[in-house]
C-alpha cells in the first residue's frame, strides 16, 4: 500500500534527517523524517509563502496542515500564539520538537483536539491540494470559521494545481479572496472573514 504523508501513523521508520531553512532572517536546522510532506526540506510553495507574507506579531495564528513545522516555526519565532494542526502525528512530534528547538512553542494537535473555544487572528496554510477538491473543501470550510472577524488566512496553492479555480469557489462561499501573489507557479490567496462571524 502506498504510504501518503495525510495518513495519521506512518508506517515506516521515522529516520529524522537535519535540514537547514532560513526563517525570519535567519538560518536554522531543523528535523524532518520519512512519512511527512516535504521530508527533503522546505517546499517550493511554502517558501513562497514565508518570503512574501510578514508573519504577525501577536494573535492567535493556526498553521493548518503544519506538516514538520516551517510555517509554524516562523509564526511563533514573529510573537504570535501559534497552533499547528495535521492528521498525520509523527508531523505533529516534529512540529513541537523544531518549534522548542527554537526556543519557542507551537500547541501541535490533531483537528480534534483544538477546543472549540479557540478562534484565530489569521490562518496559515499550504493546504494538502492532493486530498481531493471535496476534501479541501471539507478542510477550508471547518477552519475558516474559526477565524476572528476581520481575520485572515493566508493559502499557497500551485497554479496548476487549481489556486484560480480556489479562489473562485472560495468567493462563492462568501469568502472574499484576493491574490497577493504570484510567483514560480504558485499563488497567494488572502482570504477575509467577514466583520459578522459565519456559522461554524
């Protein structure tokens, strides 16, 4: 059976492998592992993410999707209270073990486990397009709502994997999107909650 970084217990061994990223102006090593998106290192698109979007310097902020942890890293070295959800729970170690590593902490969790007290002052997120157009769409629909109104989530999406298309049905929902943007075949979509909270 193929093994897909969105199932919740990798089966193989986890071999964690150093990899060094700049983040917040800086370089630092951090820990990947077989079983998690991008285990060779920093992503194309997340790259494009961190380097054009400036992480806030409070809130509350969830990195959705979080993978080993590169977003949530840079979002809790910036100030902000960061939360980090995956399905995928060797993703989450890593996540909480790169954000200490750093002398910061990161509340990594599966979606489950964030109370449903908890609203967001932005969400960050290179969602996991692969999943399925419904399953993302099951996924933006959950999260989106718990963004404080006024609030915004900040998404990277491969052109060719269907960011216009994204933005679009994101806009249908009644979820205003513009694209801050573009670069090496990857969009940044800003989405806004709107200044009335929707229903979750």
């Amino acid at each position: 059976m193929t093994e897909h970084y969105f199932d919740a217990q990798p089966a193989g061994p986890e071999r964690r492998t150093p990899v060094t990223v700049r983040l917040r102006g800086r370089e630092v090593t951090l820990s990947t592992a077989a079983g998690v998106f991008s285990r060779e290192g920093l992503d194309k698109a997340t790259d494009v993410l961190l380097r054009h979007v400036e992480p806030p310097r409070s809130g509350t902020v969830l990195d959705l999707g979080c993978g080993w942890g590169p977003i949530a890293c840079a979002l809790a070295l910036a100030g902000a209270d960061t939360w980090a959800v995956d399905v995928n729970e060797r993703a989450l170690a890593l996540t909480r073990d790169n954000a200490e590593s750093l002398g910061t902490t990161v509340r990594a969790c599966l979606p489950d486990d964030v109370p449903d007290d908890v609203r967001f002052d932005q969400i960050w997120s290179n969602p996991p397009i692969r999943v399925g157009k419904q399953a993302l769409h099951e996924l933006l629909l959950r999260w989106l709502p718990r963004l404080r109104p006024g609030g915004r989530a900040h998404l990277v999406v491969g052109k060719n994997l269907g960011s216009d298309s994204l933005q679009r049905w994101l806009v249908e929902q009644g979820w205003p999107t513009e694209r801050l943007v573009s670069e090496k075949g990857f969009r940044v979509l800003a989405v806004t909650a709107p200044d009335a909270p929707q229903d979750a």
